[in-house]
C-alpha cells in the first residue's frame, strides 16, 4: 500500500513539472512574439529624434504672417523621448485652410514636418495621415498652446463694433499700445456712438502719445491693441486732437478718435485706413517695410 502511493505521489509530481514547463514555454514563446511585434513596430515608425534638435517652429493659416520659435526645444516638453509616429492612409482631400503646422529643425539641416487639423482632429504630413505616440500627441499640444499664448501677447481680437460698445462703455479705461513702435498709454472713453471718442488719462500719457506720433500731432492712422476689461482688441487710433476735451488736466485739447472691426466715421462710412490698420493689429495682413516686427523672430 505504501508502495502504491509513493508511486502515485510521484507521478502527481511529474505532472506539475510537464504543465510549469509548458506554461514557461507558451510565456517565453508570447515574449518572443511581443518583443517581435515592437521591433517590427519600431522599425516601421518614424521618429522625432531630440538629440541635435535646432529650433522648433510652429504657424497657423490663421495668423499667416506669424511664426513662432520655441527658444529651447530641451525643455520639459521634450522630457519624454518617445516621439514617434506610424504612416497609415494616403492623404484624400484634406482642408487647405485652418491646420498648424510643426517644423523640427535640426543642426545637420534635416527637418520633419507635421501638420494638425483642429476642426477634423487629424495630425498628418505632405502624403499621408499619421497615428502619433501619446507623448507625440501631448508635445504638438502643449506646443500648440504656447503658439497661442504668444498670439494672445503679440496681436488682438477681432471683435465688432457692436459688441465693443458694450465691452468698453462710456467713462471706461482702457490701455492702449502702439504697434509700431511698442509705447502704451492709458485712455479713458469719454464721447462716441459709432465709433470711440477717447482721451488721454494724464498729461504724462498725452506725452507718450504725443511720443508715438514723432512729437507732431496728426491724423495719421495707426494699428493699435486696446486692453479694457480683460479683453485685447485690434482697433486703429488717429493722433489729432479734435472736438472737445472734458479731462482739464491731461494737456490734450480735446478728444481722439478709436476705430473697432464695422465701426464707421461721423459721415456714416467705414475708414478703409482704419480698417487696414485694425487687420494689422490683429495680425491678419502684414505690417509694410520698416514697420515693427511683430513676427515673434
């Protein structure tokens, strides 16, 4: 009896040996298959590499006349070194209007080049759509909102008249900038039904103002970024003073006048030249040669 189950005992054993081997066997044989797969996957995946990487640079069709060049690509974006992407389907009628566009710029005159739709929410290149890595995906946002947070800084918006009437009332202060030459100076509204009768706060801003103007006053059109109330608008200001003035003390003898997106003149039609001056500022055509650059270079 006792033999009986000594051999019995044994044979329990070897069975459990058989079945660790088989288990071993079927999970080194899934590691080989997985470490297969990711080589073939990385060899049919391309790369962003991080090492001798220039500049980074990011545009939009919206601001075609804005680039903007990420100062130091080794920052904490770059943290992740996993930026790869995969080819998949040939490009079919993709839009010609509202995507970003990505340069990779490197030392050795190398670049890649990626461009987002935000509206389809494809990322692709010049013949083919893209499936991106996760950390991929996250870099071209991150650089994404950083583009926008230097066209926030550098133009305005284009918001109309109608609702700038309200966003900047009557006895409001606003700050005013130049973009030409970069001088701000405070405004106060003070008149206006089609369009902004402002002055200036303080004698010290009727200077600046005066500054902007190379020290004569003149009805000369300027491209400026009005700041009220949280908001940064493109408007056009002239730089005569006119009509009159209810600020005793600010040494400006009358008032000026501000133009917004649809606003008109007193004859009751839009400026061509403060229209022109108002898309600059909102940086939708380009400033002429010799005006300040504004292109974040």
């Amino acid at each position: 009896m006792q033999i009986s189950m000594f051999f019995s005992t044994k044979k329990i054993i070897l069975v459990k040996r058989t079945t660790l081997k088989l288990v071993c066997l079927v999970v080194l044989l899934l590691t080989f298959l997985w470490f297969l797969k990711s080589f073939q996957e990385e060899r049919i995946s391309t790369h962003i590499k991080i090492e001798g990487l220039r500049d980074v640079q990011i545009s939009s069709t919206e601001y075609p006349y804005f680039s903007y060049f990420l100062d130091k690509p080794y920052s904490t974006i770059f943290k992740e070194k996993l930026l790869f992407y995969k080819t998949t389907s040939p490009i079919i009628d993709m839009p010609h209007y509202d995507y970003y566009t990505y340069m990779f710029l490197y030392e050795d005159e190398q670049q890649v080049i990626i461009y987002y739709s935000p509206a389809l929410n494809k990322i692709y290149n010049k013949n083919h759509m893209l499936e991106p890595s996760s950390y991929l995906k996250e870099v071209l946002l991150d650089l994404t909102a950083l583009y926008r947070q230097e066209i926030y800084n550098t133009y305005g918006a284009l918001i109309v008249w109608e609702e700038v009437d309200e966003i900047f009332p009557m006895y409001a202060t606003a700050k005013i900038t130049d973009i030409y030459t970069g001088g701000s100076f405070y405004v106060q509204r003070r008149e206006g039904s089609s369009h902004v009768d402002a002055q200036p706060l303080t004698a010290e801003d009727t200077a600046i103002m005066k500054k902007i103007y190379d020290g004569q006053w003149s009805w000369e059109r300027k491209g400026i970024i009005v700041e009220v109330r949280g908001y940064r608008i493109a408007a056009s200001m002239n730089g005569m003073p006119h009509g009159s003035g209810k600020i005793d003390d600010n040494n400006f003898p009358g008032h000026f006048c501000i133009h917004f997106f649809g606003s008109t003149i007193h004859s009751d039609g839009m400026d061509i030249r403060h229209h022109r001056e108002i898309l600059k500022a909102a940086g939708k055509i380009p400033l002429k040669q010799g005006d300040r650059d504004l292109s974040g270079h």
